[in-house]
C-alpha cells in the first residue's frame, strides 16, 4: 500500500534487516572484502532491491538535512518567538509546495527506510525532530497516528546493522554507484497517473489469482 498523507505530514512538519546469516561473522567477511559462496546470490539479490529504494530516498534524506540546517541558521537570526513561528510556518508551505506528492507517493516500506536516513544525516530521530520544531504534543500525535500504519518515529540508524545499506550509501558517496541526488518532485496529475497505474497493477494481478485459485480447483476434481 501507498503511505497516506500522514507519511507526507512527517516529512514536512520537521520540514531489508541487514542481517543474512545469523552464524557469518560479518566484520571479518567485509574486512577480507569477501562473501561466502552460499550467500553470494542472496547478497547481490539483496543489494540490488534495496539500491533503488535508497536512490529513491537518500535525495529526500539529503534534502530534510539541508532544510534543518537552513532552520538553525534562519532562526539563530530571529530573537522573537513569534517572528520564528511565522519562518516556520512559511518554510513548511514551500516544502508541500514541493515535495507532497512526492512523499505521498513513498511505499510504506520506503517510509520506513527515509526514516532511518534521515537519522543518518541529522543526527536525530524523526521524533526529536517533531518535538523541537513542532512541539511535544504535535511529536506524540503524529508518532501515535503513524504507528497506525506500522511507523516508529523513533527509529534510528545503526551503520554496523545495517552494514548492507551503509555499503550501498559508501558506493554513492564513492562514485561507484550512480544516485541523483537531485529530489524527484512529482505534481499532483503525476501522482494521480501513477496510483492509477498502481491501482490497475493490482487488479490484474489479482486477478491472476482468481484464475489460478480456479484451475487449482478444477485439478482436485
């Protein structure tokens, strides 16, 4: 399912487990640089799906770095309260302005992963985020209404954890692996044209089914 809008809402008011083995020894494979045979596959299989989530939100993580940035400068310049409320509440109508579709867009998967690297890059959780800009009521609503569809604000990033996702991002940093890390902006008729074509995906494949379910059926009579 796609991330409703209290996915978008989290990016705005701030502004695959790592583990294959359970019995390998990870720190001393990646210091030899090499990978048991018996998981090589499973390794590559995995590096790959997770690649394409990461060039899809390691652009936004990047981008809520800046804005949190461009916040403590801006508001550091600002002495009266009420002056940072209104910077803060103009700064969130440009980032709807530019990235709501492109978060409403986000799979609940690939929310989670933004989650974790936004952590990476600020330094905070999306929580901690929350409560210093938006306050501890608006972090503890937001957090509670998230959880709904299976969010933890307070997720972090633990680079030896998820030493997989830490590699994929090293290899961007790198250059040996291409990201734009320019943000994809979607409009709102792009967005709607792809949940209808992610809509249509998901009849026919269930449809598939049914048919399948059907011949399955017929064989045991």
């Amino acid at each position: 399912m796609k991330v409703t809008k209290l996915l978008y809402l989290l990016f705005i008011l701030f502004s695959y487990e790592a583990t294959l083995v359970a019995q390998i020894d990870t720190n001393t494979t990646k210091e030899q640089g090499l990978l048991p045979v018996h998981i090589d596959r499973r390794f590559h299989r995995k590096y790959k799906l997770l690649l394409e989530d990461v060039r899809k939100v390691y652009p936004l993580a990047l981008e809520a770095k800046q804005v949190i940035e461009e916040y403590e400068k801006e508001l550091q310049e600002i002495e009266k309260k009420r002056q940072q409320k209104k910077y803060l509440k103009k700064s969130e109508k440009e980032l709807k302005l530019n990235f709501e579709y492109t978060v409403k867009d986000l799979y609940v998967s690939e929310g989670r992963l933004l989650m974790k690297l936004i952590h990476r890059e600020t330094g905070m959780t999306v929580d901690e985020i929350l409560r210093k800009y938006k306050g501890n009521l608006s972090a503890s609503s937001t957090g509670a209404a998230l959880r709904l569809f299976g969010h933890d604000t307070k997720i972090t990033y633990d680079a030896e954890q998820e030493w997989i996702l830490e590699m994929i991002i090293q290899d961007i940093l790198s250059g040996r692996v291409a990201c734009d890390m320019t943000p994809k902006k979607l409009n709102k008729s792009q967005f709607k044209e792809g949940m209808k074509e992610y809509r249509d995906d998901r009849k026919e494949i269930n449809k598939k089914k049914r048919a399948y379910k059907k011949t399955q059926k017929k064989g045991q009579h």
